[in-house]
C-alpha cells in the first residue's frame, strides 16, 4: 500500500506545487519516496491545466527540481478520499476541503505550517501569486520549515519511529 499525501492551494500554480515537490525531494533522500506519493490540487478550478507559476518554477530550478511537468487540477471527493494526509497551505482552504469530504476529513486534514517545530501562531502561507520573488522565497521558506515534521508523522503513519 502506498500511503498517499495531497497537497492544496487555491490555483495549484504556487504554493501546492511548491510543497508537492519539496516533499518529493524530501521523501526521496529520506528513501521513503518509493512507498510515499505526492500529488497537489487546487480548491478553485480558475487555473486548470495551466503550468505552474514562471516564479514559482524558477525557485524549484534553483533547488534543482523541474516542475516542466506540472499542470493545474482541481480537487475532486475521490482524490481527497484515499489520501492519507491532506495539507493545506492556507487557511482558506481548510473549509473546502472539509466540505468536500464531509465527515471523511478528520484528522487527516493537516496545515503545513503545523509540522514546522517553531510552531508558528500563523500556520498560514499566504498567497506568494500577489507579489515578488521575496514572497516566494518566504513561502518556499515556510514550507520547507515544515518538511521534517511531515517526514516525522509520515514514518510514524508507516510505523517507522525515527530515522
């Protein structure tokens, strides 16, 4: 069984794709990535099939990571439903997820920012679409505070204490 993670922004042009492939990365130096799947959505359908952002694109390169590949989807009840863990970037979009999957959401409902061991009081990543480079840095910084945390409760979910 391979256990399932979804990523979940508003356009799944930025932030969702950005954690999508951090997390990859991730995974896969932790040699995790052959039991472990990621895959991104978002709560809107306005950017379906659309590349992922130019900014957003050019900080995965920087990081060594293509994101060529990627296109635009929109979450759908199934995809949602056999996911283990479901981590949204923001705090709006907690509730469509949430109401997409009705009394399914549980405890696998998840945001990002709540792995990070800082424990921000905002575990929201805001938008980096409505500004500059730095803004994408600062959500890429974000996120990947949080990277080791979700790691953590992945091998925990798969049984593995520790590393």
């Amino acid at each position: 069984m391979t256990y399932q993670i979804v990523t979940v922004c508003t356009g799944n042009i930025c932030r969702s794709p950005m954690a999508e492939y951090a997390l990859r990365q991730a995974l896969e130096e932790e040699g995790l990535a052959d039991r472990v799947e990621v895959a991104s959505v978002g709560t809107s359908g306005w950017e379906i099939g659309n590349p992922v952002d130019s900014r957003a694109g050019a900080l995965l390169a920087r990081h060594g990571l293509d994101a060529g590949p990627h296109r635009a989807r929109q979450m759908d009840a199934s995809e949602l439903e056999q996911a283990d863990l479901i981590l949204t970037l923001d705090h709006d979009h907690v509730g469509p997820v949430q109401r997409l999957l009705g009394g399914e959401a549980g405890e696998k409902v998840r945001m990002v920012r709540s792995f990070d061991p800082d424990q921000p009081s905002d575990t929201g990543i805001r938008d980096p679409w409505y500004g500059d480079e730095s803004d994408f840095d600062l959500a890429w910084d974000q996120i990947t505070a949080a990277t080791d945390g979700i790691i953590d409760h992945v091998r925990r979910d798969l049984g593995e204490d520790g590393r």
